[in-house]
C-alpha cells in the first residue's frame, strides 16, 4: 500500500550553533530527518521548507524520493542557489531516511552496500604560530586522526578566520547584530603559510595526510604560486584556492601545479562541477550531502567524477549537522570514487541533541547499522536552544575594500 506524507515541520535550534531540521511524518508512522543549515542564513531556508515545500509535500508518497527531487528542482521555474538547494537537500535526506526505515536498512544498503570496511576522516588543526599548530596536531593525531587540516595565524594579522589564538572552540558563526570585520592580507599569507606547513610535514613525517584550506581568497596567479609553494609538503589537497564564480582560471592553477585541488563546499548542482570534472581542474569534489541538494544528486555527481577519476570528499564542518554528515557517511560507505570525509567534531551538546548511530574511531567514521540514516532527533533538548542571529565574519584588505572569502 502506499503511504503518504501526513505531515512536515521545520526545527531551528541552537545547541552552540544553530542548526535547522526537517522532519517529514508518514501515515503508517515512519519519521524521516532532513538537514536544511545554510550557516548564517539559517532562516532563509527554515522559511523556504515552511512557507514553500512542506505544504506542498503533504499527500504526496514519499517513496518517491527521485520524483519528488525532480518536482522541487525542475518543477519550479526559480531554481538552483544555496538557500533552494538546502531546501531540497533536506527533502531528500528526510526521504531516504524513511526508506531505509521502511525497508528495515541503513541507507548505504539501498546505495549498494559497503565498498569499504570503514571511511577515512580528517579534523582541522589550528594555532596561531606554528609551535601552536604543532601541539594542536599532537592533540588530534593522539585522537586517531591520520588525516589533519591545517591552518596557521599569519604574521602581522589580528585574527584569521578559523584560527584562535586560545586554541578554544572555532569557526563558530559569531553571533550577534552583524558579522564581525577582519582584516585580511594575501601578501603576508602567502609569505607565511608555505615555511608554517613545511614545519608541520617536518613534525609529523610523511605518513600523515595534510589538508590546508585558502577559503576562495586567492588571484588565480597566487593560487599557482601557493600550490608549486606547497609541492614539498605533498599535501592531500589545497582547498578553494580562488573565488568559485570563475572556474576557468583553475586552468592556469592546474597547468602550474600537482598540488590537488579540491572544490565545491559552496557548489549546489552537479553542473557547477561539470567543467572541474571533465577538464580535470579539480582532484576532489567537496559537495556536502545537504548542500548540494541530497544523496540523490550527490550520487549522480559522485558517478560524473568517478569517469574522470575525480573523488569526493564532502563537506563536514560544524555547521553540516550530524544529520547531513550521516548522509555523507552512508554514501561514503557505498561509493567507490569517495575518498575522505571531514569530521570537524560538535560540542557534546550537540550529539545529544542529534542522536546519531555513526561512529568515530581511530581516525574513521562508519555509518552504523540503524535503518535510514541512524540519526533522531530530541526534541524536546532541542527546544531549550532557541535560534540564535549569527553571522560568519566578513573580510577586508588593509585599505578597506571588502575581499573574498
Ligand atoms: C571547511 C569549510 C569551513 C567553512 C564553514 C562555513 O572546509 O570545513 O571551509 O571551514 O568555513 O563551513 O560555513
Ligand atoms: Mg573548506
């Protein structure tokens, strides 16, 4: 018989962060979550589901989980962008959280099942100078992790988006009336980072993966510059070297540079890969499960890379919640071409909220065994951490104009 949506509600909460949740219900009782956090625009989408979608998710099978992606993506003449896509992509977690439900699986069983035993996973090591950074990487790799990002403070800076000069909790959107200002100097990053990273390759010798992330700041010159820079610490792969809008430039990156590239945590749509893929600009595809609208077309992006020898390796920050990352890890499980997830870490606050059955271990996430993607939501934990307004920070360069993230 089939069974219908019966009901679909939208849940801002902020357990240190905000986080917002959909929950779709089905007539025979099977509850299915979806992530829709877009960090710093968190209300953007919550009204999106809530006043756009959820209305019209009501009576329709949610079986249907293909059908139903097509009918919000191409069904609607306004499509594409980030608060549309996280809007899907909650949708389409929600729904293959059901199936897995109803069919009694985890979902990396409906994918396919296992190719891997277990899913490599790094975390980020942060310190403002390089002795810093240094403890900061003894600290993960005595919680497992053999796979590291790493990102320093750079001389003659105040602060560096990501990095505390406390060691303390990071990269949180800062809340407050309005984003915070800082001041950003390419210059002096790229006089510093090189010699900071030789250092760390130097402390950890070659076993470890190192990870480093430029935040779109750079000229695509600069990007060429930094990737030859880095060659010596054989890194894993430099993330977002320029402004995603143009995607031509990596040409001239490429052709200077074997540093690997990876891209796309701000991508919503396979096509906004399609270029870095078949030319082979890129070597990682950075897509998060959310994000980019789903499983369902993270799949087909995974499949697009997987002709051209591209990997994934999606997104998984603090601000990707413990739903989209169990997504991450059930198509991880299941993919051939996947090659690492990120695994920030939340607050303990934020597991309880989120109980989830994937598991972390020595440098290794799993997906669990639970049926649908394994993570519940407490509701009523939830409700004690009202919305909170937060804005990640904007930058500027030293005479004031506003600058690339
Ligand atoms: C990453 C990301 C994060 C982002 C954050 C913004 O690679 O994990 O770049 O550091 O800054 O997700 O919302
Ligand atoms: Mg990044």
């Amino acid at each position: 018989m089939t069974d219908t949506i019966v009901s679909a509600d939208v849940l801002v909460t902020s357990p240190g962060r905000n986080f917002v949740t959909l929950k779709i219900v089905t007539a025979s009782g099977a509850v299915g979550w979806g992530d829709a956090t877009l960090n710093g625009r968190e209300l953007a989408v919550a009204s999106y589901l809530r006043d756009h979608v959820c209305p019209i998710l009501i009576g329709r099978d949610p079986a249907r989980i293909e059908d139903t992606w097509q009918y919000l993506y191409r069904g609607v003449y306004w499509r594409r962008g980030p608060v549309t896509m996280a809007a899907i992509g909650a949708v389409d977690l929600a729904l293959w959280d059901i199936k897995g439900k109803v069919c009694g699986q985890p979902v990396y069983q409906l994918l396919g099942g296992a190719v891997r035993n277990r899913i490599l996973s790094y975390t980020h090591a942060t310190g403002w100078d390089v002795a810093a950074l240094l403890d900061a990487v003894d600290a993960v790799r005595d919680r497992g992790f053999q796979a590291i990002r790493v990102q320093t403070g750079v001389p003659g800076l105040d602060s560096v988006y990501g990095v505390t000069k406390d060691g303390a909790a990071y990269e949180p959107a800062g809340r407050g009336a309005g984003p915070v200002e800082e001041i950003w100097d390419t210059a002096a990053y790229l006089r510093h980072v090189p010699g900071a990273l030789v250092q760390v390759r130097e402390h950890v010798g070659p076993n470890v993966a190192l990870l480093h992330d430029a935040h779109h700041r750079l000229t695509p010159n600069e990007a060429a510059r930094l990737g030859k820079a880095l060659e010596p610490v054989d890194l894993y792969w430099l993330e977002d070297v320029t402004p995603a809008e143009n995607q031509e430039v990596l040409r001239r990156v490429r052709a200077q540079t074997t540093t690997p590239l990876a891209i796309g945590e701000v991508f919503t749509t396979v096509w906004e890969f399609q270029q870095l893929i078949t030319e082979q600009l890129i070597d990682f595809v950075r897509a998060a499960s959310s994000h980019v609208g789903g499983i369902t077309p993270l799949r087909r992006i995974a499949a697009l890379a997987e002709v051209w020898q591209v990997r994934i390796a999606p997104h998984g920050p603090s601000d990707v919640s413990p739903i989209a990352l169990a997504g991450a890890t059930h198509v991880g499980l299941a993919t051939p071409n996947f090659a690492i997830q990120e695994y920030m870490g939340y607050p303990d606050v934020v597991h309880e909220v989120f109980r989830h059955d994937w598991t972390y271990a020595e440098g290794h996430l799993h997906p669990g065994e639970a049926p649908g993607l394994g993570v519940e939501v407490d509701e009523a934990l939830a409700a004690r951490f009202p919305y909170e307004r937060a804005y990640l920070p904007v930058a500027r360069r030293r005479d004031g104009t506003l600058t690339d993230w």
